[in-house]
C-alpha cells in the first residue's frame, strides 16, 4: 500500500467505528497531536482519546476534500462529521500523517477548538 492508501485504509475503519482495525495501521510508539487538545503516545495514548468518542457517535464521515502525498507524509484537509443521536456535528480539519515502514507513526490533526466546542454544544 501507498502511504496514502495507508491513511485512507486508518480513516475507513475509523468511520466504521472499527478502532482496532485502525489502530492496525499506526506504530506501537505513535503520536497523535489532537493539536489544539494536546498529544498521546502509544496505542494506548489513542484508544484511551478515541474509544469514548467513537463509541459515542452513532455515524462518522471524514470527507476528503484534497489530500496530498510526498514520500512518507500525507497530507489532507477534510471535515469530520459525527452523528450524535440526530445531530451532525461538522469540523473542517487539516491532518497530516507521517509513516515509518509502512505505518503511521505521527498523526497531528489541526481544527478550531471553538468551533467544535460550540458545535457540541448545539
């Protein structure tokens, strides 16, 4: 797999809710930089972030507006959207994911704290 193909295959079990099967295609020592919340080391950095979250959301879609890919660095601007209950919550992101031997072994996502703060809040 491409390093591209590579994070669609990550984002595609993300929106199946599949945490495991995305955590499959990061390295054991990742660092996801959730930038305006902070960073997480480690498989379990990630599970202890996103399994809440994921479990939470009834749907999730990551639009893929442009994505770009040099070498082992991916880049794209996205929105995610999460369905809570009858909600759609929209957040314009801009990701990056750097790969070691084929796997994500940084994911740095860029969005607006305040607007997914008040998008929550409905």
């Amino acid at each position: 797999m491409t390093p591209g193909q590579t994070v669609d295959a990550f984002i595609a079990a993300i929106e199946r809710k599949d945490l495991e099967a995305a955590l499959e295609f990061v390295t054991p020592d990742i660092e996801y930089d959730n930038v305006p919340m902070g960073k997480n080391h480690g498989l379990d950095g990630i599970r202890s972030v996103l399994a809440p979250f994921v479990s939470g959301c009834s749907a999730i879609e990551w639009v893929i507006h442009r994505q770009v890919e040099q070498g082992d660095i991916v880049m794209n601007e996205r929105t995610d959207r999460f369905q809570l209950g009858e909600r759609w919550i929209d957040l314009p992101v801009a990701g990056l994911f750097e790969l070691r031997d084929g796997r994500i072994c940084l994911w740095r996502d860029y969005f607006d704290a305040t607007t997914f703060t008040n998008a929550l809040a409905g």
